[in-house]
C-alpha cells in the first residue's frame, strides 16, 4: 500500500462508539444483561464489554513491559465502574501510542495467549489488534440486541463517525 493509517483516528471513533454504547446502557441498565453467546465464555453484553476492556488493558500491560491483569475487577452489572475503567485504560493507551515512534512500532513482541500458543508480532500490529477486537465485539452485541428487538446506539461504520476526518 502507499499510505499508512494514523493510530489516533481510530482511537478517536472507538471512543467515539464507546460514548455511543455507554449512553445506551446508560438508558436501561439491564441492557447488560441481554444474551449475546449463551453458555459461552461472555454470555452477556456485560460480560463481553468487560473482556473487551480487560484484552485492552491486557495488551497495553504487554507493550509497557508489565504483568497483563486476570480481571477489570469490575462487578457484574456496575456499568458506571465498567466504563470508568475503559476510560482510564484508554487514556493509557492513548499516552502508550503518543510515545510510540515508527521505530518502536515496528519492533516486536513475543507473549503467549489465553489459548496458550505463543505469539511473536509486530507492537503496531498489537495495537491495531486493540481496536479492531473491540471493533468485532461491538457487532456481535449491536446483533445481539437487534435480535432481541432492541435498537442498538445509532450507526457505527468509521465511514459515519463525524470526529473521524
């Protein structure tokens, strides 16, 4: 490709679906609660917002060098505290990637996942991988509530977020 994609807009529309989903939640609580994958490892819109920030702060913990954590410590169903803590693991993501170079971006990182494999990537594509699981997440749970008869929080394609030149 001749052009490479800035990290910063894409932070900038996944906080921008984050306000989005946190206001929606927001509304009616319970909306935690809808099933997204029954008898699954997150079977809850909950449960599965609460893994996408926990992978987040997770791999940033990676990049920095630390011990990923096990868990947000977040209590099931406390919405206020779920997005709190993605608010402050963002904005450690977000110091993370003004402090990274082309240079650091490009050198690797060896870990070894949930799955017990071992992975060995490029640090711009680990932080690519942060958005685009949250991204992938985000659809099953706007599914989920469409299957549910509820409305998901307006349109979510980049293409319509309007802080996204």
């Amino acid at each position: 490709m001749g052009f490479a994609v800035r990290y910063e807009p894409l932070l900038d529309y996944s906080d921008y679906e984050r306000r989005k989903w946190r206001d929606w939640i927001a509304a009616e609580p319970a909306r935690l609660d809808i099933a997204v994958q029954p008898g699954a490892r997150f079977p809850t819109v909950g449960a599965l917002l609460d893994h996408v920030y926990l992978v987040e702060r997770r791999h940033l913990s990676r990049l920095e060098g630390g011990t990923p954590p096990d868990a947000t410590g977040v209590p099931s169903g406390d919405w206020q505290r779920l997005f709190e803590y993605a608010e402050l693991v963002r904005a450690d993501l977000r110091r993370y990637a003004a402090d990274t170079d082309e240079t650091i971006a490009d050198g690797t990182i060896s870990f070894t996942g949930w799955d017990g494999v071992a992975y060995t990537m490029s640090r711009r594509k680990l932080l690519t991988h942060i958005v685009m699981h949250e991204v992938r997440h985000l659809a099953q749970i706007a599914l989920a509530a469409r299957l549910r008869g509820v409305e998901p929080p307006g349109a979510h394609d980049i293409a319509f977020c309007p802080e996204v030149a």
